[in-house]
C-alpha cells in the first residue's frame, strides 16, 4: 500500500512511500545536508536514489539540473512519483537503470556532484538476507558494491567534482583503497555517533574530489540523539533547513 508523508516535517516536500518496501531513513537526510552545493547551478546525479528523498532534499539547495539512478523498478516508479507529487519534473529526472552503464547514456564528466547512500553490508551466500527481495538489494552488496559507486562516480564527474557517501565506519579502509585506484581526493570527513555517550561512531560521511590530491578536514562529530533520546540540535537543524 502507498503512502505520502512529508519528507521529515517538510510540508511542501512529499515522498511516496510503501510499507512493505524499504522507505527512506535519516541517513539519507544526513547526506543531502552534508553534500556541498557551492552553486545554484551545480548539476547533481544521485547513484542508487531509491524513492528519491535525497533529490527532493536537494531542491531546497540548488536550481541546478538533478538525476536520480535507480535499478529496482518499483523503486524508481515511486520516485517518479514522488517528483511528479510535488512538481519537480522541471527539476528532478529518474533513470530506471544499472550504474555500472547509466554513463553511456548520460555522458562522461557531465555533472558537478554525486552522492551515494548504498548497499552497507557485502554480500556473500552466508548472507543473512531479508526475504523482502527490495530490502535485500537495498542493504547487501547484490546489485552493487563499493567500488561499482566510486568507479560511476570517476565516469560521471567532472574535473574536481565532488563524491560524497555515507557508510559505515568499519568499511572506511575500503572507500579510502577505492578512491585511491580511482584518483580521487578525499576532503571531508565527519563521524556520525548514535548519542552523545557512544563509545564508538556507527556511520562516517565523506566528501572526494575526482583528480585532486588527499587534503582531509575531519569536521566536528554528529551525534543525532541527545541524553534524553530527542534528536540533537544539530539534527534538528537540518530538519529546519530552510523552513
């Protein structure tokens, strides 16, 4: 069954959703406020949109032209609808498509930023899969990996264009080795802790240039719940972002 909500309290901004289906989480929020736009105009492609809550989110940012790739189809007809919901056909476009080739439809060195929120866990055939076959994809390496994402994004970006993923702290290495092989730079770091007390920070946000040199800046911690489990200041903050 579909439903629409506001894409967290935002009362023009509405996502299409079901309930049966992997819908969008925080971390999605986390990583269209952690994305630099420095231009109105900067083109912005979204590798694995899924219903598209990042490109919605985006629209508050830029003016720019939005792509969002999506290879599950059900997924990618509600992100179609989701756009079509709140006007942005003008704005946002949705490729039902694999990433590993949208390139040859969308061109090489083409736009200014690429975000990614993809697949957290490997897969291999111990996996512990969910028997939702759309939440499996979404969660496990299966369509997709790692460096399938940076190896788009180097297709994708032009000189000095930004690739910005959220992930998983204890993958780190791995996003470092891949951007390696992939000449990108990595320039933004910052770590995102469950509450204020947590011994250790579950998820990192990171910001590459393609063709530049390492000149990381670790910024300030993001801790999303507060001692009494609201959302921190912070948090809340991009949930007001340009209300």
């Amino acid at each position: 069954m579909e439903t629409i909500h506001e894409l967290l309290g935002y009362e023009r901004i509405k996502i299409v959703q079901r309930r049966d289906m992997f819908s969008f989480t925080l971390d999605a929020l986390l990583l269209a406020d952690f994305a630099r736009v420095k231009g109105e105009n900067e083109s912005v492609i979204d590798l694995g949109c899924g219903n598209a809550p990042i490109p919605l989110f985006l629209t508050l940012k830029t003016t720019g032209r939005i792509v969002g790739v999506e290879l599950q189809e059900e997924a990618f007809r509600l992100a179609r609808k989701s756009v079509a919901h709140n006007g942005f056909e003008d704005r946002i476009t949705i490729i039902n498509a694999d990433i590993k080739d949208v390139h040859k439809t969308l061109g090489h060195n083409v736009f200014d930023i690429a975000v990614a929120n993809p697949p957290y866990f490997r897969y291999s055939p111990e996996s512990n899969l969910n028997k939702n076959d759309y939440l499996s994809v979404a969660r496990h390496e299966i369509a997709i990996t790692l460096e399938d994402i940076v190896t788009a994004a180097k297709r994708l970006l032009r000189e000095g264009g930004s690739l910005n993923m959220i992930h998983r702290t204890e993958r780190l290495g791995e996003l470092v080795a891949a951007l390696r092989r992939h000449n990108f730079g990595l320039r933004r770091l910052r770590f995102v802790y469950p509450k204020t007390d947590s011994p250790a920070a579950l998820l990192f946000l990171a910001e590459a240039r393609a063709n530049r040199k390492d000149d990381v800046v670790v910024e300030q911690p993001l801790y999303v719940y507060d001692d009494d489990g609201g959302y921190t200041e912070k948090v809340l903050k991009i949930f007001n972002f340009k209300k």
